[in-house]
C-alpha cells in the first residue's frame, strides 16, 4: 500500500478519510501564506511542468484522496460565512 500525507492510521495499518470540520493549525497556516512563494519560483525555474494544470494526475492515488478530502471536509472559517 502507498502511503501518502493522507488520513489517519488504523489498526489495520491502513488509512481512512476524514469528515467535517479541519482542526485549524495557526503555525501551518502562516506557514502556508509565507515560506511557500520562494520555494514555488525555484521549483517553477527548475521542473518542467511544475505547477500546471493537471500535474496532480502524476500521483493518481494521492490526487483521488486529495479530491475527496477536500470536498468532505471544511475549513474552521467557514463557520463564520
């Protein structure tokens, strides 16, 4: 079994998917917003192909989880819309 980021482990040492709310984390959060745009233009420099539509398919499983996570969970602001 190919094991992402994804999920939580189970006691069958697989993975499964979760529901409802994200627990919001402030430190990845301002991670996200600051440290990512340097790396990004490196990577944009260096790869070919980097961050074009429809890159996400190189990984299939990854991208499947990903589609599903994010529209079965939602974000902490969203709360307050």
């Amino acid at each position: 079994m190919i094991r992402t980021h994804a999920g939580d482990k189970d006691g069958n040492g697989g993975f499964h998917m979760r529901f409802g709310l994200r627990k919001p984390s402030p430190l990845k959060s301002l991670s996200a917003r600051t440290g990512g745009r340097a790396t990004r233009a490196v990577k944009r420099a260096l790869i070919p192909g980097y961050g074009r539509k429809g890159m996400g398919w190189l990984h299939p499983r990854r991208k499947l989880y990903d589609e599903m996570y994010r529209r079965t969970t939602f974000p902490f602001r969203d709360l307050f819309r």
